[in-house]
C-alpha cells in the first residue's frame, strides 16, 4: 500500500491523499462471496469526497452467474437496479464475461470508478471490492494458470476535499 499526500488545505476539488494497493494474487474460486482487495483511507475533512478507481485483471472464460459490489465498510455502493443471478449490492452483474466459449488463455482488463460522496467522517474507512452470488472467478490469472501467465490488478482512493 503506498500513501501520497498532495494537499492538505481545503478548497474545492483539491486532493487530499491518495492510497493505493495492487497485488498479483492468482485467484481460481467458485465461493458466491469473495473479497478480491480492501483498502483503508482516514479524511482529513468529514466534507471530503472519495474517488475509488480499480482496475481487476479477470479470465475471460470467468462465469459471474452474479456480480462485483463495492463497499464502504459494510455498506453496498452504486449498487444496479436490475442485477444478475441474485447480485442484489452490485454495481456490475452478468451471466459470463467477455464470451460464453472463453478462451482459457486470456486474461482482461476490469475498469471502474466511484465517487463516493456520503463518507461523511473523519475516521478511517475502508473500502472493499468482493464478488457477489458468483459461480466461476479467475482473478490475476487466466483459466489455464500453467500457460497462460499472471496478471496486477490495482485498487485506488482519492481523497477530494470539498
């Protein structure tokens, strides 16, 4: 985990921090809720803001049956209103990624960003990406993890102060 602090003065979308973690654990699972990474981040203003950026690394023959949730502590955020297969706290839900034949050899790029603008504290919070009601997840790797190499995926917070 790396901790940048740019600006500590408050104003009007200036950064305050920046806390970030990245890891090249392989994952191969098929529980329906998994915690792919976490990461904590104390405001420095209850009015601040905080911009979550991940970027996961997934095999594409991963078959989700479900979906991702974000959360902050134990709160669901930017959860979908017509999810799949039961993900009722995801922002992202589907029945296979990329292909429904897969190619056991590929490994993609998952993006997403958040503003979470409720933190409403000073304390220190800590956001988690988990999967939700999946069937099949191949995080960091490919389906054929002997062949087909590794990958990083990166989970970001920006604090923005108000």
């Amino acid at each position: 985990m790396s901790l940048v602090k740019l600006n500590t003065r408050s104003g009007g979308g200036i950064i305050g921090q920046i806390v970030s973690t990245t890891t090249d654990t392989q994952v191969s699972n098929t529980d329906a809720s998994y915690t792919l990474m976490s990461l904590a981040i104390t405001p420095s203003a209850s009015t601040s803001k905080v911009l979550i950026q991940m970027s996961l690394m997934l095999g594409t023959v991963t078959n989700p049956n479900g979906g991702f949730k974000l959360l902050r502590d134990s709160t669901a955020l930017g959860a979908v209103g017509n999810p799949h297969g039961g993900a009722t706290n995801s922002f992202w839900s589907a029945d296979n990624y990329f292909t429904d034949a897969g190619d056991d050899y590929t490994i993609q790029p998952f993006n997403y960003s958040f503003l979470d603008t409720g933190i409403s504290t000073t304390s220190a919070t800590t956001y988690s990406v988990a999967t939700e009601s999946f069937a099949q997840l191949y995080f960091n790797r490919a389906k054929d993890a002997t062949g087909a190499g590794n990958a990083r995926s990166t989970f970001t917070l920006v604090e923005v102060l108000a």
